[in-house]
C-alpha cells in the first residue's frame, strides 16, 4: 500500500469536521504551489507571450476587459 492510499483510507475515516479541516488544508497548500509555479513561470519570461498579446490587442484596439461587462 502506498502512503497516498493510506492517507486515502484514514481521511475516508474521518469525522465530517476534521474532513473538513484537511481538505481545506489541501486546498490552500495547492493554491500555494500554483502560486509558486507560476512566480516561477513568470520570472522565467514563459508568461511573456501573454503580456505580448495583451499588448498587441491593445495597440490594434481590440483589448476587451475581463471579466466582460455586463450587458
């Protein structure tokens, strides 16, 4: 058995609050790994063809904002 799947069966196990308490820890220590990931990816420049893009609608006139405006 893997510990993946040991941690699968105890959290199977767990009360409703406790259930709750993980996976709202496994959500925020996920949003920190993106978060790091695309740090990373931004000071790498591999981001940069999308700055690239905004930049090129912008200057055509084609830049839309986002979220799009309510109609």
């Amino acid at each position: 058995m893997t510990t993946v799947e040991e941690i699968e069966l105890a959290a199977a196990q767990l009360a409703p609050a406790d259930f709750d308490r993980l996976a709202s820890w496994v959500n925020e220590h996920q949003h920190q790994l993106w978060k790091q990931q695309l740090e990373s990816d931004a000071k790498m420049g591999r981001l940069d063809f999308l700055f690239n893009e905004a930049a090129n609608e912008r200057q055509a006139g084609q830049l839309r904002n986002w979220p799009a405006e309510q109609e």
